[in-house]
C-alpha cells in the first residue's frame, strides 16, 4: 500500500465527511482507480482508530532475574 499527498482538489471520500482530501491510499500497483482519498482529519482519526486496534507488544526483559537477585 501506498500513501501520496494529494496536489489536486479532491473530496474526501469518507461518509459524512464535506472536507477536501489530502492524503490519497492506493494499491503497490499504483492503480489509481481503486484509491481512497481522505481530508487530513479522517486520517488523524482513522490513526487513532486503529492504534487502539494494533497495539505494539512491549520488548521482552533483557535483564535476567537470576541476576537482579545476585546484586541485592
């Protein structure tokens, strides 16, 4: 998938949404037909949306506990 700022005057394409679109996604093909276009707003909320989706798992411990014991 691909992420292009947007140059021409496009209406985003989400519903409800009157705002002009900034951001166009489309297809590693770079078919530009099957894109979605969206205002910098919609893209702001859809990040948001999505990073209560696809949290990060946190990195694993790389202190060994054996070890934390031995220094106390």
């Amino acid at each position: 998938m691909q992420v292009q700022k947007l140059n021409v005057k496009t209406k985003c394409e989400m519903p409800m949404c009157k705002n002009n679109a900034a951001y166009q996604f489309c297809a590693d093909n770079g078919d530009k037909r099957n894109s979605l276009n969206l205002c910098e707003d919609c893209v702001k909320e859809l990040y948001g949306q999505i990073g209560k989706l696809l949290t990060p798992k946190s990195p694993k411990n790389m202190l060994n506990k054996k070890s934390l014991k031995e220094r106390v």
